[in-house]
C-alpha cells in the first residue's frame, strides 16, 4: 500500500526540520507555512501530523488544494523560519 498522507505529512516535516536545524534555528523558529494538499479531504489527517511537530504554537498557515503537483505527491509545505543574526 503507499503511503499515505500521515507518512508523507512526517517525511515532509521531517525534511523542514533537517533544513531548518543545518541553520541553527528549530521548528519553533518557523512563523509561516504554506501547504499545498492534492486532496482536501487529507486536512484534518494533516493537521493532526503537524500539530505533533509545532508544540509550543502553530505557524501561520495557508493550505491549498494544488492539482499541478505529480501524482505520487499528496503534499507539498513552504516553511518561512526566523534565523537570528549570529545563527
């Protein structure tokens, strides 16, 4: 079976966090995202993926539904981090 939204919601976030860390900063850094989903009805599976990764309080956030993505995509996320002078 493959993967559905939860796991490509994980490995997407999991890739923001890499990014993000190889700077200096954290997922906490983060104040805006913009996700583009394939289907719409994968919002709230989404949603409650992300929240495991924005604990302290959740970016800014616009979601979309996008349909000029690949077929092997379900989500694709933006993400805006604050990176301190000195970082």
């Amino acid at each position: 079976m493959p993967p559905g939204i939860e796991e490509k919601t994980r490995l997407t976030l999991d890739n923001i966090k890499k990014c993000v860390e190889a700077v200096g900063v954290t997922m906490d850094d983060i104040f805006k995202v913009v996700i583009m989903l394939k289907n719409p009805a994968d919002y709230k599976k989404m949603n409650a993926v992300r929240a495991e990764y924005f604990k302290k309080e959740p970016p800014i956030s616009t979601c979309f539904r996008a349909e000029v993505m690949r077929d092997d995509l379900l989500i694709e996320i933006e993400a805006v981090a604050l990176v301190k002078s000195g970082a």
